[in-house]
C-alpha cells in the first residue's frame, strides 16, 4: 500500500514539475514573441515612416534645386513638419534599439521610460534612489524590458495616476509599480492579466528573482526583486 502511495505521489510530482516547465516554457515563447513583434513594428514604422520622410524631403530639395526657385512659405512648414516627424520616428527607435541611460545610470533609464509612457492627464508619481551601484547591462537590460513591457500591457485610457518606487539594498534591487484606473472592470483587463502572468514568470526566470502582481479595487500592483 506504501509503495502504491509512493509511486502515486511521484507521479503527482512528476505531473507538478511537467506543467510547470510547461507554464515557463509558454512564458518565455511569449517573451520572445513580444520582442520579434516590437522589432517588427519598428522596422516598418522606419519603412513607412522614416525612409518615405527622408525621400520626400530628398526629393522636395531636388525639385527646387532643378528648379532654380526658393521653396513657398507652405512647402518650408511642410518641411520642417516632416523634419520633425522624421526626428521623433529616430529618436524613438534609438531609444528602443538602447534605452537612454542604461549604461550610466539605471534610475535615469527608468525613469525616461516611466516618461515615455505617461499619456496626458495621468498623475505620475515616483521614487527613484539618486546613487545606484551598476549591476551588469545585460541583466539592466532584461530588467528594463520587463518594466517596458508592462508599462506596455498596463497603460490604459483609464489609467488616472501612476506611482513607482525603485530601491537598491545590500543584496536585493526592488521596483514596485501602482497603477490606478478608474473602474475594476475585471472583464476589460482579462487580456492583460494573461500577458502579466506571462511577464511574471519570464522575467522570474530571466533576473533568477521574484516578480508577483496583484489586481484590485481598480489597482494593479506590480512587484519585481532580483539581486
């Protein structure tokens, strides 16, 4: 009878350790996925975008050169509009190819990037320690796109205010996030909470830390450590 009990516990053990992995393994697959995604969208944000600018602009300068005529009032705002188009679409895939600060200072980093995705009218709030000893860029790096991928997942048009709070102790680093919205509207953000489980366990695995979330009353709490 022990035996039986034995070898049913194992197998129970077995079936545990195998959904895990396989809960980790679909993590890390959507990890990937929305990395592959986010440099899709910005090479053809750059073929669309930035490569038509800048032949538009080469050719509004042949013509008038062909043409031996200064360029209309009209066609010198429609210049310096697409000139300015054409430096927000580099800026931003710069700062996507390597976020601004990373190397030099982490809090910097994070908080352009809470910056960056602060849309109009939200309250944002943080905490951000003014010295901070390095840890190496590739594990910055995977740290700063765990919290730009929530950052993604997680700004709603309901979101009214943020508040974040980065600390670094002897042996631990911690960024803790709330973001609050203006319903509980469970149903709306059934999506998101599927991509935050994802998020949850890549970033576990990848910063070999501890990340928990947490939603209610209309707020999402976001915890990630790592050391």
């Amino acid at each position: 009878m022990s035996l039986i009990l034995g070898l049913i516990g194992m197998l129970l053990l077995g079936a545990w350790f195998v959904l895990r992995w396989h809960r980790l393994q679909q993590a890390l697959q959507w990890w990937y996925r929305q990395h592959v995604l986010r440099l899709f969208d910005e090479a053809e944000a750059v073929r669309n975008g930035v490569l038509q600018d800048a032949f538009t602009l080469r050719r509004t300068v042949e013509l008038s050169s062909i043409q031996h005529q200064a360029l209309k009032k009209a066609d010198e705002e429609k210049l310096l509009m697409t000139l300015g188009e054409l430096h927000d679409s580099l800026k931003r895939f710069s700062d996507f190819l390597s976020p601004p600060y990373l190397e030099d200072s982490f809090p910097m980093s994070i908080e352009h990037l809470l910056r960056s995705h602060q849309h109009p009218n939200v309250v944002l709030n943080f905490s951000l320690p003014e010295k901070w000893q390095p840890n190496s860029y590739e594990q910055s790096r995977v740290v700063w796109i765990a919290i730009d991928e929530l950052l993604r997942i997680a700004i709603a048009p309901s979101v009214e205010s943020i508040s974040a709070c980065l600390t670094q102790r002897t042996t631990t680093h911690e960024f803790m996030i709330q973001i609050f919205y203006s319903n509980d509207d469970r149903q709306t953000f059934q999506t998101q909470l599927t991509e935050l489980s994802h998020l949850r366990r890549a970033a576990q695995f990848l910063t070999a830390g501890t990340c928990t979330y947490h939603f209610d009353n209309a707020t999402l709490k976001w915890l990630l450590q790592w050391s």
